[in-house]
C-alpha cells in the first residue's frame, strides 16, 4: 500500500518532535499516518478524513469532489483542476498506488489501511471542525493546493495544535509570509 508515497517529510518531523498526539488532516487513504503510526507506537494518531462527496477525491474523470478534474493518464495541459497547477495528484495516485485505489473514494480501503495499528483513530469529519478538538503536539495538513484554505485550517489548528506542519504546495512563501515558521524543504511550513 502506498509504497512509492513520499513520506520522508512527515517522519523527519514527527522525529524531530517526538509527538505524544498527532492528527492527519485529509488522511485520504491513511499512507502518511500509516507510515507514522509504525515508526512511532508510543504516539495516538488521529486520521481525519471527510465524508462529504464535495470534498472527496476521486481518480475518474469527474467534477464531483475537490481536485477531481482532469486524467492522470493525459498531459498536464489537458484538462487539469487548475486549483492543482503543477500538482498532479492523479498521476501520482495512478503511478504509486495499487489499481484498486483508482476509482470513486472507497472508505472501506480507508479502513482496511488500519487493521494492524493500535494507536489509530479514524475520525470522519471535515475540518476545521464545529467542534473543539483536544489539544495535540502535531497537526499535519497535505491536502490543499491553495492558500486561502491552508490559512483557514491554520487558524483553527494553530490554538489547538503545539506545532502544525503545513503543506503549502504552489505558495510556501505566501503561506510562510503569512504565519511565520520555518521553510521545510520547498513545499512545507513547520509552525
């Protein structure tokens, strides 16, 4: 599962931290949680997930769900969400995870990702919560190719979270300008 996934990143940080709690906002189908979770047995991990069709991610061609336009198979310039810009999720889905990950969003695969982790809990909801969420020492957010969505998320995590990495794909400076931090290669923010 996931096996071409690059997760380096997130196990570098969580490292570092040496996180007791940790959430995954917009987990998808588990793999940097998963991998975590592994290298880290002593820590919870809270997989977050939506469950609303509008905000799931979807391999066919389609323009249900975010981010859901467009064919991996096809050139870049044919037919992309442009929220992605050079962020082609379906290419890396098609190259990097098993075929029966390239369909409509199944949570039973979500689920199935799980089986053997004891310090997992899956939470189907769609952040930022209407609920206030326990404090944690680690938020990770991977799931948006625009920044007004990673200030929104932001600013709900930074009061719950003691440190938050971001993925600001397209606008790590921007979101970098914007909440301070530190550069983490050239896509993340650590706050």
């Amino acid at each position: 599962m996931h096996d071409g996934m690059q997760t380096s990143i997130h196990l570098e940080i969580a490292q570092r931290l040496q996180p007791k709690t940790c959430v995954e906002i917009g987990t998808y189908y588990g793999g940097i949680t998963y991998k975590l979770s592994k290298a880290l047995p002593d820590c919870q991990f809270f997989a977050v997930q939506a469950y609303k069709d509008d905000k799931l991610n979807h391999m066919p061609d389609t323009i249900r769900g975010e981010y859901s336009q467009g064919v991996a198979n096809k050139l870049k310039s044919e037919g992309l969400d442009p929220d992605l810009k050079n962020q082609d999720w379906k290419r890396a889905v098609a190259q990097h995870f098993p075929p029966e990950y390239h369909d409509y969003f199944d949570f039973n695969l979500l689920v199935d990702t799980f089986q053997d982790c004891d310090n997992v809990t899956i939470i189907l909801d769609t952040s930022p919560f209407k609920w206030q969420f326990p404090k944690v020492d680690l938020t990770i957010f991977d799931l948006s190719p625009l920044l007004e969505e990673n200030i929104i998320q932001y600013n709900y995590w930074k009061d719950v979270s003691k440190n938050v990495l971001m993925g600001a794909y397209n606008h790590q400076q921007e979101f970098y300008e914007y909440a301070g931090g530190e550069k983490i290669r050239k896509d993340y923010v650590l706050l």
